[in-house]
C-alpha cells in the first residue's frame, strides 16, 4: 500500500512538472505575441504623430503671414489669435471632460481629424480684403505723387526693399489718376497749368469732380527724407491738353486713385480699403469662420491624441516623447517642403501662392484619418465625480505654480509661432531685399530646424532628462532659455542667422511639452486624464498663447518687432528667476510641501 502511494505521488508530481512546462512553452509562445501586438499599435500611434502633425504644420506655421497678405494689420492678427486660442482653451478641457463622461473619444478623434482637413483645404478659396491703390498727388514748386508714407494716415506703410526693383526699372512710368473732389485743388491747377477752360466746368459742376489725369512719373524718389515715396510728375495730360513738369503758385494737394503701369508702384500704393467696418465685410467673416473651424479641429485632436497615446503606453510614461518626436520630424519636413513649394508656384517675390500647402494638407490629413481609423482607442472609464477630482488638483500649490508655468511657457511661444515669420520678413524688407525670392523656403526650413534639430532630439530623450533633473527644474531651463533666444532675435540683422538660433527650439518647446505633458498625466486622477490633460493643454495655448498674442501684437505694432523681442527677453529671464526662487523657497518650506520632481 506504501509502494502504491509512493507511485501515484511520483507520477502526479511528474505530471505535474510536465504541465507546467507545456504552460510555460504556452507563455512563451504568447509573450512575442502580445508585444508584436503592443509594438503594432504604437507603430500606428507613430504614423499618427507623423501625419496629422505634417499636414497641419504648413496651415498653422503661414497662418501670420497667409493672414498678412490678406490684408490684415499686425494689431487685428494679434486679436484673432486672441480669440482662436481662447476657442481652444474652451474647447479642448469640454473635449476632455465628454470624453471622460460619455466615452465618445473614438468619435470625436476621428470627426475633428476630418474636420482639420476639409477647412484648411477650404481656405484656398477665401478672398483677400478689398485693396485699394492710393495716392496724393502735391502740386508746388515741383509735382509729385506719393504713393506711399511711413507716418501712417491714408497711405500705406512704404517697403523700403522694393525701391531696388524701380532703380533697375528703364521702363517709362506712366498712371491714370481718379482724384477726390477738391475745389481748392482743382481751381489752383486751372490756373498755374493755363487751362483756362476747365474753370467754367467747375463753376457750374457743384460736385468738383475731377476727370482722370494721365501722368508720366520719373523714376527718381524725390522725398524719402520725408518719410514718403514721391515721384516727380514729368507731364500731365488733362483732356486734351499736355503740360510738363507742371508747378503751382500756391501748395495743394488731393488724395488719388492710381492705375499705374509699374507693378512695384501699384504694391507699393495697395493699402486696405475699409470704407465700412471691417466687421461688415463678407470675406473677413468667411475667413473668421473658416479659421475657428480649423482650429477647434485641430485643438481637439491635439487634446486627444495624447491622452490615447498614454493609454497604449500604459505605465511607461518616459515613452511618451519617443512617440511625440514623429510629429515633430513631420512638421519640420513638411515645412521646409510647403515653403519650398510656395516659392516655386508663386510667379512673384511680393504676392505668394498658397494654393500648395492647403492641396498638400489635405492629402495628409486624410491618409492620417485612415490610419486613425484603424487604432485601438481606449474609451475612459466615466466617473460622476470628475470635475470635483479636478478642482481639488487646484489646492496644492505646487499644481498651481505648474499652471501658472504653462501660461509663461504659452505665452513666449505665441512670440515665436505668430510673429517670427513676420520678424523675418521684416528683416528682409529692410537689411536684405535680395532674399525675398526665397524668403518662404527660409522661413520653412526654420521650422524645420526648430522641429527636427530641437525638438525631435529633445522629446526622443525627453523621459532620461527629466529623470535626471527633474520636472520644475526643466521649466526654469525653458525660460532661461526663452530669454537667450529672444535676445538672440533683437540683435540679428539678416534672417538667415535665425536658423542656428532655433535649435533652442528643442527646449523651449520639445522638452518643456514633455514635461507638460507627462507631469499632468501623474497628477491626473484616473477618472479625468482626458480633462486634466486637455485642460493643461487648453492653459497653454487659450490662456499663454491667447496674452502672447494680443500682448506681442500691441507692442509689435507700437515699438517694433526689435524692441518687442528684447522686452520678451527681459520678461522671461525675471520669471526665470521667480521659479529659481520658488524651487529654493518650497524646499526650505516648514509647511512641508513638497516641489515637483
């Protein structure tokens, strides 16, 4: 009986060890399996990052100057950015929160990826404010028609660099002039020109209407001391009388209408023509529409695509740069492309064509919802307490001192995305006119430095630095750095110097995005990661981005692109100093309270 019970012992233990090993080889067997599977769909996550974020990137990087071009002021741009982040600041924490709530993530990932591209392709078909071609035309002891003034009032802003286009010009100059009505202008040159017969017309014409003048400019620009573009009026043909080099007794002056047959006067004279409020025009409200459209769009997709990339992460939140860094090689790419292929479709230096970068987003962007389409979207378990578990994030002081970081963080930003293009061109028009002809090629491959020299590297090992150093101390690095790079800007004279400068770009915005992100996916309580991760992201840009704005546009207006920068600078390094401060204060702090690390 022993025996017997010694065998069966035997051969269950036996047995036993051969099942485990089958369950083992089983394992075994599935491990490979199951990380291909983990590896497919970040693979997926990749190609995301890679094309939603490469056909965006032409859209939102000419967005300033395509808005420039339109007509509208450095003043009115910064107010519309205003209002478009402030759209994403209310848009992208309600995202958060119906996604947390109702669990429609898939959903609206993919109806606003859909979104982007129909209305960025849309505005390729928005029309340009109203332009009108203005001058005034100054009869004294010389005549001379101004065409434009750098003293504001009813001419445009003269562009100084186009003055070389009109030295080298050996073509005659010639323009039809349609001039207000102007009694005191018109009797004076009845007189000093000797044409006797148009007096009578004005005594009985109650109106004073001028008919057309046909004159003959010469190419010399007679009055740049004065701040204006004047050319001299070599002959004047009224009706059928000729007079040359007309002069008049006394001083007097009309504002004109011109048709001129120099294209470089006819820019140098287009001015915005606001008759009416600019809030009446049909092609602004096509433009506001088409705008908040395609920013909502691509706000709420950035506020989702985050969150699900933490989700397919799972607890390995270092990875997240690792994923983000492909966006950023697609952004660069494709800037420098778009750029290049506004230079080569456009038939001008002065007026681009656009026309590619909205045929180019669109084609992007629809092979990314493909590949949206095919991702494993985790759908957040619904909680009744979310927003409360997001209002109590708001009674520690470290959490705060982090928001109030990401409005800073914001508002350098929308320094460098809403008016560095336009800095550069500044630079162009004043210091080197030659670049104009590639001045879109420059400014794409400064995007392209900026995304694929500095942020690219930085996000790749943005998970080892910040292990290293720690997370508040990665956001003093961002403004210090900020304030190196805007004084960088103020003292550069030729764009081109811009591009080594922003390789800075891979701290100021590759890493500390890093740090925003993956510092307000550990704070967020698991019922609200969507909410908190969109609300961070909706501090950023509706909040840093929306002051940034309408701050850098009111000083860039009033004091200069020049003076705007070095006041950043300034600005930057003091907050930097402040948040030095308070790493010190919260380590020393008897309360207790701990700092972010």
């Amino acid at each position: 009986m022993l025996k017997s019970l010694k065998f069966v012992s035997a051969w269950c233990v036996r047995f036993s060890g051969t099942k485990d090993k089958k369950l083992n080889k089983i394992n075994n067997f599935k491990t490979p399996l199951k990380m291909f599977s983990i590896n497919k769909r970040m693979l997926r996550m990749k190609f995301h990052y890679f094309l939603y974020l490469g056909g965006v990137a032409c859209i939102v990087g000419f967005s300033p100057t395509i808005a420039k071009q339109m007509g509208y002021s450095p003043m009115l741009v910064g107010y519309l950015y205003t209002y478009l982040s402030i759209l994403s600041f209310l848009a992208k924490p309600l995202t958060g929160f119906i996604v947390d709530k109702f669990r429609m993530k898939r959903i609206m990932f993919l109806a606003f990826i859909f979104t982007c591209g129909l209305t960025a392709f849309a505005l390729n078909f928005i029309q340009e404010l109203p332009t009108e071609n203005a001058a005034f035309l100054s009869c004294n002891t010389t005549t001379v028609l101004d065409v434009c003034s750098n003293i504001g009032g009813q001419l445009p802003e003269c562009d100084t660099s186009l003055s070389k286009f009109l030295k080298n010009n050996s073509e005659s100059i010639t323009c039809q002039l349609f001039c207000q009505p102007n009694k005191s202008f018109s009797d004076e040159i009845c007189k000093s020109w000797s044409m006797d017969y148009c007096i009578p017309q004005y005594n009985t014409d109650t109106n004073n209407t001028l008919e057309h003048l046909n004159v003959s400019l010469s190419q010399i620009i007679t009055d740049q001391i004065e701040n204006n573009f004047g050319f001299q009026v070599k002959s004047v043909q009224f009706n059928e009388n000729q007079v040359l080099f007309p002069t008049c007794l006394k001083p007097v002056s009309t504002r004109c209408e011109i048709d001129c047959s120099n294209d470089v006067i006819m820019k140098l004279a287009t001015m915005t023509k606001l008759e009416e409020s600019i809030l009446e025009l049909h092609q602004f409200w096509e433009y506001f529409i088409v705008m908040s459209l395609f920013w909502i769009g691509q706000a709420i997709t950035w506020s989702l695509q985050d969150p699900i990339c933490f989700d397919l992460l799972g607890t390995r939140f270092e990875d997240f740069g690792k994923q983000r860094c492909w966006g950023s090689i697609s952004w660069g790419l494709c800037s420098i492309f778009g750029g290049a292929l506004v230079d080569y479709f456009s038939d001008s230096d002065i007026h681009k064509n656009y026309s590619p970068i909205y045929y180019l987003c669109l084609i992007i962007v629809m092979c990314d919802f493909v590949v949206a389409y095919k991702m494993k979207i985790t759908e957040t378990i619904g909680s009744k307490n979310t927003l409360s578990d997001v209002f109590k994030l708001l009674t520690n002081v470290n959490i705060v001192i982090f928001f109030i970081w990401i409005i800073l963080m914001g508002i350098c930003t929308s320094m460098v995305w809403n008016y560095l293009f336009w800095y550069m061109e500044d630079l162009t028009q004043k210091y080197h006119s030659e670049q104009r002809l590639w001045i879109k090629t420059l400014q794409g491959s400064a995007i392209g430095i900026q995304c694929i020299g500095g942020e690219m590297p930085f996000l790749f090992f943005s998970g080892w630095i910040i292990k290293r150093i720690g997370h508040t101390q990665c956001m003093a690095l961002g403004l210090f750095t900020f304030a190196i790079r805007f004084y960088l800007y103020s003292i550069i004279t030729n764009p081109i110097w811009i591009l080594p400068v922003e390789f800075t770009n891979g701290i100021t915005y590759g890493l500390c995005y890093a740090v925003l992100m993956e510092y307000a996916r550990i704070i967020a309580p698991a019922s609200a990661v969507s909410t908190v991760v969109g609300f961070s992201g909706a501090l950023f840009e509706g909040v840093g981005i929306s002051l940034g704005g309408l701050i850098g546009g009111f000083f860039y207006e009033k004091i200069g692109g020049v003076s705007t920068y070095k006041l950043f600078s300034g600005g930057s390094f003091f907050m930097g100093i402040l948040h030095v401060s308070f790493i010190v204060f919260s380590k020393k702090n008897v309360n207790g309270i701990g700092t972010i690390s």
